[in-house]
C-alpha cells in the first residue's frame, strides 16, 4: 500500500483495529472499515503479529473441520432409508 | 372365486418420481457437510448418523418445495438443526444458555499474554491436530454448532444465523467466544506439554 494510498485511508487506533479482528477476517467489514484496518496493520507490527495468529488458528481451524467425512456405512444407511421412502437414485453411489 | 395368497402378489414396480434426479445431484452430495454439522450439534456418533438420516429423509419429504435456484447446503442445515430442536425438546431438555464475547479483544489480549510468556511460540512447534480435535470436542454444542458453520464450511453471519434461526449478533458473540475457548485450549495443551517451563527468552535478557 502506497503512502498516497495510505493517507486518505481513514485512520485507526490498535485497540479499535484489534476489536475488529475478527469481523475482518471474516470479511464482514465495510470496505472503508477493511481499508482501514489494512492500512493499520501494514503500519503496526503488534497488531500484525494478532492477526498472523488468528489467520493461522482460523486457517488450522477450517482444515481440522473440513477432514471430517461421513463413514461409507453411514452414507449407504441413509441411501437404504431414503429408498424405503421411494427414493430411486439413478446414478448409484451417494 | 379362487383364494389369493397376499405374498404371492407382486409390490408394483415403483415409478421413479420427478425430482428424485435432482435430489440425488443437488442433495445428496452435501452429506458430508450435514453429517459435520450434525456431529457438531449431537451429543454423540449414534445421535449424529440418527440426525444425518433423519435430515435427509425431511429434505426427501420436502423436496418439492426447495427452490432450484436456492442454497441447498444451506437448506439441509437448517432441516438438520430442526430436527435436533425437535429431539431436544423431546428428551425433555432445554438447551445451555450461553453467553458470548462482543468482540475479538477478549481472543487477542488472550494472545498478547501468550506471546509474552513463551507459550505463543512453544504453540508454533505443536501439533495442532490432535490439539484442536480435543478442544473442539470441549466445547458445548451452541458453540460447537457456530464454529462448524462460520469457520468449517464458510459461511457469512448472515446466514449462520438463518441455519440455527437466532440474531446475527448472536452468531457473532457465540462464534467470537468458542474462537477464545479454543484458543484457550491450544494454548493450555502447550503448557501441559510441559514446553513452557522455560522462561521466554525476552526475560532472560
């Protein structure tokens, strides 16, 4: 981000930047309020360091969820249930 | 006329009905998810495969009225959450109260005091896969049931909040506080590794 860039962002103090943390890793900030926030932790090695913590804890996070996968059992039982209902898949395999 | 043995009648052969197809491509592939989800809200394994089949066989029953257009991982969650409404309410059981955090300082003040004494760094060298899995499975379901929905399978506030029918802000305070809670845990799991018992090298300067 350019010093151009940089001062026209609105500016923004550590403990506001650090209530936001997660709102903006979540991207549920406004684009002036994202612009903002990424203009203060270019600018403050503190803050950075939280957020290159949280970004690799949600990072770490997303992967130990997403491993999780429904035994095969578990997918032909609910087939054998959803074909006792009428079901007729076309394909096959769940 | 002659008798008729009932067992020696044929079942008519079943028609295929409309939407069965698209059941099949559309609903059926989220699986996976609705059974994450579904051990996210379930006490245990048994009671989230119960939950998994009872969602689908909702969704089957109710398929005419999915839009085609519509989110369909979205709409399985929230049958899914129903029908887990519907067991607790028949258990006889009232679900925790929990309270939440109104912002991400709470979680970074947690950090900040890691880093000062070592712990954030002995955290790095950890293996957090077996970390997490075990702080995870301490966290109560309306906890559990938020960070599955934001953190797992991405979604918005918004519409974790229209899976589990409750404010956004509750989403937020909900999801902000488990992210703590974790935290805590990955950070408690690095102390009784016994690696910080050294002190952190900024105070032996």
């Amino acid at each position: 981000m350019t010093n151009a860039v940089l001062d026209r962002v609105e500016q923004m103090d550590c403990q506001t930047a650090m209530r936001q943390l997660w709102d903006y890793l979540d991207t549920e900030l406004t684009e002036a309020r994202a612009l903002a926030m990424r203009a203060h932790l270019v600018t403050c090695g503190p803050c950075y360091g939280h957020y290159d913590f949280a970004r690799h804890f949600l990072d770490a996070l997303e992967a130990q969820l997403q491993a999780q996968v429904a035994p095969r059992i578990l997918h032909a039982r609910v087939l054998g249930a959803l074909r006792a209902e009428g079901f007729q898949p076309q394909f096959g395999e769940v | 006329m002659l008798p008729v043995d009932p067992a020696t009648i044929p079942d008519p052969a079943p028609a295929s009905r409309p939407g069965d197809s698209s059941f099949e491509q559309t609903a059926l592939p989220w699986l996976d998810a609705v059974y994450r989800f579904a051990r996210s809200l379930a006490r245990n394994e048994a009671d989230a495969d119960d939950l998994v089949q009872e969602t689908f066989l909702r969704a089957l029953r109710a398929w005419h009225t999915f839009h085609a257009d519509g989110d369909c991982r979205r709409w399985l969650f929230a049958i899914c959450h129903n029908a887990h409404l519907g067991g607790i309410r028949q258990a006889g059981r009232r679900p925790a109260a929990v309270d939440g955090d109104i912002d991400s300082l709470p979680a970074v003040l947690l950090h900040h005091l890691a880093v000062k004494d070592g712990t954030d760094e002995l955290l790095a060298r950890l293996d957090l896969r077996p970390a997490l899995s075990r702080a995870l499975a301490t966290l109560s379901e309306p906890f559990r049931a938020v960070v599955l929905l934001v953190d797992g399978e991405g979604h918005t506030y918004t519409s974790a909040a229209e899976v589990l029918g409750v404010p956004v802000g509750t989403v937020r305070s909900r999801l902000f506080r488990a992210r703590r809670l974790l935290q805590e845990s990955l950070f408690a799991c690095a102390r009784d590794a016994g690696l910080t018992t050294e002190p952190p090298l900024s105070d032996s300067r």
